[in-house]
C-alpha cells in the first residue's frame, strides 16, 4: 500500500483503519482523490443535465405528489429522509430521498457498526 494515497497495488483502496483515532471516510477520500480540471465542454453538460433534469422532474411531479401524499398518510410527518453522503474529492453533501422506515430510524437502530458483520463483503 502505497501511504501518500492509501491505495494498494491492486488499485483498490485500503481497508479503513479500525479504532476510536480512525480518520473519517470523507477525509480518507479527500487525501486519495486527484485534483479536478474543468474541460471547456463541462459548462455545456452541466446545463444539459440541469435541462434534461428539470424537464424529467416536471413529467415525473404527479407522480411523485402522489408517493410523497401516500408516505404521508401511512407514517405521519417527515416525508423525506435527509442524509450526509460523500461526492467528489472528498466534498460532504446533503442527500435527499423519499422515507422507506420509520421516522429517526437511525436513533433507534444506533450507530453503524465498527466491524465486517459479513467477511466476504468487506474482502472487496
């Protein structure tokens, strides 16, 4: 494993580090990221998809009206879930989606596990 990157020489980055002085996921991915270069071209796609998207969520609103009404009237208030999610370069961003459990699940489930529950899913 190369230590500057983390990355192993299979090209796959290294297992986190175990402990209470573990460095979060957010900064493991800022340290191993390359440094982004804007193309000429980006500018034109950003305002495709921001095109393309607008045009999509409008087609799709009655529909999404009516799963929010239905989340709605089954589980109470609090329609969307709002969750942290790692993007590119390491950048923290706000996620939202609609609620598939209960209202403040993640209280009640406590706090994700330190350790593999399945080992051959953290061999990869």
């Amino acid at each position: 494993m190369n230590a500057a990157t983390g990355i192993t020489p299979t090209g796959g980055a290294a297992p986190p580090p175990q402990g209470v002085d573990a460095e979060p996921l957010a900064e493991q991915y800022a340290r191993i990221a390359h440094a982004y270069e804007g193309r000429p071209v980006d500018a034109l796609l950003r305002a495709l998809d921001i095109l393309l998207s607008g045009a999509t969520l409008l087609l799709l609103s009655p529909l999404l009206g009516l799963v929010s009404l239905t989340i709605r009237i089954a589980s109470g208030p609090s329609v969307l879930y709002r969750g942290e999610r790692v993007g590119r370069a390491g950048v923290v961003f706000k996620m939202y989606k609609f609620r598939t459990l209960v209202p403040d699940a993640e209280v009640r489930l406590g706090p994700y596990p330190t350790r593999c529950r399945i080992p051959r899913s953290c061999a990869r």
